[in-house]
C-alpha cells in the first residue's frame, strides 16, 4: 500500500511540475499574478501575494 501512494505521490508532483505554474518565492500565488513576488517563505499572504502576517519571530534562533 505504501509503494502505491508514494507512486501516485511522484506521479503527481511530476504532472504538478510539468504543468507550468511558477512560483519562485512559493507563496502559492503565481508569478504572474504576484505583486510581492519575493515574500519570506514563512509568511502569510493574500490573494495579491503580499505578507498579511509572518509566522516566524526574529529570535525564533535563540
């Protein structure tokens, strides 16, 4: 069971990857609709691809 859902898993990320929808900064916004397109990868974002709220403090290292 297991081999068969990590084979629909790679069959689909294949079809996903293929499919021409580009997202650099992986907000799931689409590069051609993004008006931030370089939002840190742990924040929040709207419909336009802009931060709404980070998710990750500053000092989240300490």
């Amino acid at each position: 069971m297991k081999k068969f859902l990590l084979l629909g898993l790679i069959f689909s990320l294949s079809i996903y990857a293929n499919s021409g929808f580009k997202d650099k900064d992986m907000d799931g916004v689409a590069d051609s609709r993004d008006k931030c397109l370089y939002t840190p990868f742990f924040d929040l974002v709207d419909s336009r691809g802009c931060t709404v709220k980070t998710l990750a403090s500053k000092d989240s290292g300490r």
